[in-house]
C-alpha cells in the first residue's frame, strides 16, 4: 500500500477522478468533525464497541465495483493503513493511505489539525 501525504492524495484524487476516496473514522468523527469534500463514508471500527465493521469489506467492494483506485483516510492515518492492509488482503489491487489522516498528530497541548494532516494543509473539507 502506497502512502500519500494529504496534499499528494490531493493531487491523485483530482488526476484520477475514477479513483473512491473512502473516510473510514467513525459516524460521529465523519458528521462532526467534517471530512475531506467529495470522501463517502464507510466506517472501519465505530461504537459503541468499536469492533471492525463486519460490512466494511462489501460496502468498499460495491464503492470500488470495477476495481478503481481506493485512497483510504481517518483522524491520523492509522486505522486507515489498517484498513487498506485488510483490503490488500482481499483483493484490491489498488489501495493508497493518506499519511496523518484528516486531523494529523497531536501537538504537545494535545490537540489535533496544528502540526499536520487535511485540515492543517488546507484542503477542501466540509460538515455535514
């Protein structure tokens, strides 16, 4: 699995408009938060358990059908590697992480989004 920063999956994204961009935090992270403009949400752990999601595999395989390019991202870029390494295993050819996630690693007073990631760098996000 190939890793993007987020100004790389940036850039992929807008030259292969085929390619699914999937945010994989869970449903509150994805409504509340916000999440890069044009990413469909498919959940790899939610709660209130936060076990794997045991339909992540077959919503990806329905959003990819014809086996397009999946670019996977969550808070950090952890459980979005965890995720397209699961994909890799069943199958996809094509599965790139987006490096510090859509809010990137904390900072020393522990917050998010001021050292690194989507929102840091600037690019398009929304809140539903």
């Amino acid at each position: 699995m190939k890793q993007f920063s987020p100004t790389e999956a940036h850039a992929f994204l807008q030259q292969h408009p085929e390619a699914v961009f999937i945010d994989c935090r869970s449903e509150i992270e994805y409504l509340f938060v916000g999440h890069p403009t044009g990413a469909i949400h498919v959940a790899w752990q939610d709660g209130p358990d936060w076990d794997v999601n045991p339909d992540f595999l077959g919503h990806a395989r329905k959003a990819a059908s014809a086996n397009r390019p999946v670019v996977l991202i969550c808070r950090s870029g952890r459980r979005s590697a965890d995720a397209g390494r699961y994909l890799e295993k069943y199958g996809f050819p094509e599965v790139y992480n987006v490096e510090h996630g859509f809010e990137g690693d904390m900072d020393e007073s522990r917050h998010r989004s001021t050292r690194n990631g989507w929102r840091f760098d600037g690019l398009p996000w929304e809140q539903t």
